[in-house]
C-alpha cells in the first residue's frame, strides 16, 4: 500500500526504465510525465507509445502530467503550447468555450494514454509580484476564476481524464516560489474564504478528482507547516469543511519548500498524515532509490505506531477509487457533442482574444526583440514570442534576444535603422529591467509595437501601438502574428 500513494517520474521518451517495472509490479500507484518523456520528432504517437509500454509494465500505473495549456505545457515543451492559457480564457470569460478546450485537452490527453491532468490551475492572481502563477490563473477576480475552473473540470474529466485543482489553499497571492523556498500567504481567514478558496468550493462542486496541494504557509490556517503538509489544512479545511472526499495530492515533494526542508521521505509521512493521499515526486529526476526511500519511510511509519495503518488503507481506497474511474469506457464518459463542436476551440479562443490596439500592421520586415527572462521552474524553457512565427511569415526578419545583461539595444538599433520595431515582452510588471528596456528603445522608436505575453502590464510599456496576447503560448502567438503581418482578422470565426 505504501508504494501505491506515490507517483514517480522518470527519464526516458521511447520505453520506461526497467525500474519503473519492477516498482510497478510491487504496486507503484503512478507515474508523471514531464517534457523529458516527450520526443519531439514523434510528438503524441511518441507518448501513447510509452504509455502503452508502461502499461505493459503494470496495467494498473495511473500516467499523469502537468499540462495546463498557454505557459505551461509538458505536451508541446518543443514548441510551445497549441492551447490559449488560463489568462486569456478568462479574459474572453466565456465558460462555455473554457469547457470547449477542456474537452479538447482532454480528448488529446486520452489519446495520449494519459489518465490524469494536473489542471486547471484555481489560484487567484492577486498579488502582481508573484513570481510563479500569473498568467497561469483564469484573473484577480474569485468569481470569475470560480466559474472557469468548474468548466474546465467539466469539460476535461467529461471526457475521461481526471482533472486536479491547485494549488490548495491558494498559491496566487504569495511574492514567494515554493520552487526555491516556503511561501508564506498571510491572508485572515476571512478573506481566505473570500479571495482564495471560492475556486476550489466550485471545483469540488463540479465534482473534481482530485485537488492537489501548495508547499505555502497559510498562518491563519498553520502558522508552523506548510498546507501539504498540516492537517490543519487538508483534513480540517479541505476534508471537513469544503467536504471534498477525493484524492488529495501533493505538488512535487521535489520543490525547494520540501526537499530542502523535511526531506522527501519525512515529508511523505507527514502528508499522508495531514490527510493527502497521493505524494507526487520527480519534478527534476527520479531515481529508484529515491522511490523506495519514501515508500520505506511510510511502512516503517506504520511499524512504528506513528502513521495509523488505516490512514495508509484509506489513501490507497481512493487511489484505486481513481483508477477505476479512469478506467470506464471513454463511450460512458464524453459528452453527446456536433461532430466538429470542439474540434478547433482552441484555436477559435485565441483569435478572439488577441487584440490589437493602435497601429500593428508592419510596412517592411521587421526586427524583432524578445526580452527573455530565465524560465520558472514551473514552466521549463518552452519557446515563446513572435519573433519565430513572424519570421516565418515575413522573410527578412531579424530577430534579437534581449536579457538582463544582454546586447547594447541602442548599438542594435543602430545597425538596423530602417526597420520597424516589435518588442516582445512576458514579464515586465515583475522585473524592472524589461520596463526600463523598453522606454529606452520608445525614446529611440517611438512608433515601436509591443507585443505583451503577460497580464496587468503598464500602459507606459505598452505605449499606443500593441497586441494583447494574454500568455505565452504558441497559438496565441501565431494570431498576434497574423495580425502584424497583415494575414488575419481578428475576432471572427
């Protein structure tokens, strides 16, 4: 039973590892694919291929992964992801066309062999400087988050793919990434319930599987343990209050606010005795030993009198609850639909919710600064901008990478001086030298276009020429491409 509450990853993109069979065969309750596992040349096919084989290895391994659409994706780590983010779903707020790409993640993620998606992300963007969430939330109001998180359950899980809710009790109004250390969100419990945990009441509602937890110190709840791991949290609150009765499952115990802090072992025993169900470990690479560390911990938990046995039957119950869910015929779960209802709801949510304002059609080829940032944790480097699909579309394009410390913009400029300008920004309301960028190239350009992959961005960085994109992903990068180019208007189809 031990074994079966925790969901390992691996490396590997062809056949799993040899220990991943053996474990599986001992009872491993899951596995979690991240971009490693993804071969690029063969895409999707590539994946159901190993699932398949890791179902061959033990029939009963749940297959999860992280794949949330817009910044992050583990599906399209190559290329950037084909689904708009949380933010531009909700900043066209219409739920009906959130449930549309719920079914479509979740039609893909079936043909994938995948079981479980740890999506939609429920926290509420509330605090500008948070350097983890962002664009990964639906937006700052928790109603509006509340209605999108419940079509996003229902339309993926209407298909057959568990759906998980995070980052329980709420990620999105901490300055602090739990990548690195322990978040602390230091919000009265009137105004948790007010802010933060309307999303997960309507989760829970739309009959979420499962709702995984944050590494965040919540005082108002445990001013000494972080949420996954204080019963405070996921037994009185989660359980008892919210009433939610499925799985609860842990961020990676890999993260900097755990593994640097009790340890991945010691951690496991005091989730599971807070109430979680599932331990999620490998964000960064697993390793057998590892794996066996913490079952081990666990069983000797038990021996010891420390851990009650039935605490540890009760996880493994709702384990197996979950994988006979996941397990119906898909002909039981999808949803009486139009042929072709949901077959380009995604790309239909992008071209609505780009929009340009002011002048964004380019006279000539431009070139094109994309101001980088070094990638969160949480999303990996995935490729971002317009400086490739306008490429693509516009030969003779030049297109320059900008860092921190990177080139001389004027000396770039300088060598290009009968190009129009396009910055590409991501992440100017948090770092301060991407704002002073680009009012160093305004001065020099003032016609410049700027091209933002981010939300709640100043109007003194987006200036009177710009396009709204909403997240990073591929698809919405490619309208905004459409639209500089001149090939494609929006809000049409």
């Amino acid at each position: 039973m031990a074994l079966t509450t925790i969901f390992a990853g691996f490396d590997g993109t062809a056949t799993p590892p040899s220990w991943v069979g053996r474990l599986a065969a001992a009872g491993l309750g899951g596995v979690v694919l991240f971009g490693r596992n993804v071969d690029p040349a063969r895409g999707d096919s590539g994946v159901a291929e190993l699932t398949s084989a890791l179902r061959d290895a033990g029939p009963h391994l749940l297959v999860g992964v992280d794949e949330e659409g817009g910044d992050l994706t583990r599906l399209d780590t190559a290329r950037g992801s084909s689904l708009p983010g949380n933010a531009a779903l909700g900043a066209l707020d219409d739920p009906v066309r959130t449930e549309r790409v719920g079914v479509e993640l979740g039609i893909r993620l079936r043909g994938c062999g995948i079981d479980l998606n740890f999506a939609p992300v429920a926290d509420v963007d509330t605090q500008t400087h948070n350097p983890v969430i962002g664009v990964r939330a639906f937006g700052s109001c928790p109603d509006l988050v509340s209605r999108h998180v419940a079509a996003f359950v229902a339309g993926q899980q209407g298909v057959g793919v568990a759906a998980a809710a995070k980052h329980f009790p709420g990620h999105g109004g901490t300055r602090d990434d739990s990548h690195f250390t322990v978040p602390v969100l230091d919000q009265p419990l009137d105004e948790l319930h007010r802010l933060d945990l309307p999303p997960f009441r309507a989760a829970i509602k739309a009959d979420v599987k499962i709702v995984m937890t944050a590494h965040v110190v919540v005082p108002s709840i445990d001013r000494h343990s972080p949420a996954t791991l204080s019963s405070a949290a996921v037994t009185g609150l989660l359980r008892q209050e919210l009433g939610f009765s499925g799985i609860v499952m842990t961020d990676g115990l890999d993260m900097h606010a755990i593994s640097r802090g009790v340890g991945h072992a010691e951690a496991g025993v005091q989730a599971l005795l807070a109430g979680v169900d599932a331990l999620c470990v490998g964000g960064d690479s697993t390793d057998p030993e590892l794996v066996e560390s913490m079952a081990g911990a666990l069983v000797e938990a038990v021996r010891a009198g420390r851990l009650p046995a039935q605490r540890l039957a009760e996880a493994s119950s709702r384990i197996e609850d979950l994988r006979r869910w996941c397990r119906k015929p898909s002909s039981l779960l999808v949803p009486p639909a139009t042929p072709g209802d949901t077959a380009t709801a995604a790309a239909d949510v992008a071209r609505r919710i780009v929009t340009p304002h002011g002048r964004v059609k380019l006279d000539a080829a431009p070139v094109i600064l994309e101001l980088h940032d070094e990638p969160s944790p949480a999303t990996g480097d995935v490729p971002w901008g317009v400086g490739a699909p306008v490429a693509s579309r516009m030969p003779g394009t030049v297109v320059v990478r900008l860092r921190e410390a990177g080139q001389d913009v004027e000396r770039v400029l300088a060598g290009l001086p009968d190009r129009p300008v396009v910055l590409s920004v991501r992440a100017s309301r948090r770092r301060q030298w991407q704002e002073r960028l680009v009012h160093t190239v305004r001065a020099l350009r003032p016609d410049v276009i700027v091209v933002d992959h981010d939300t709640g961005t100043s109007e003194s960085v987006l200036g009177e020429h710009y396009i709204l994109t909403h997240g990073a992903a591929r698809i919405t990068a490619e309208v905004a491409a459409d639209l500089l180019t001149g090939t494609f208007i929006t809000g049409q189809g």
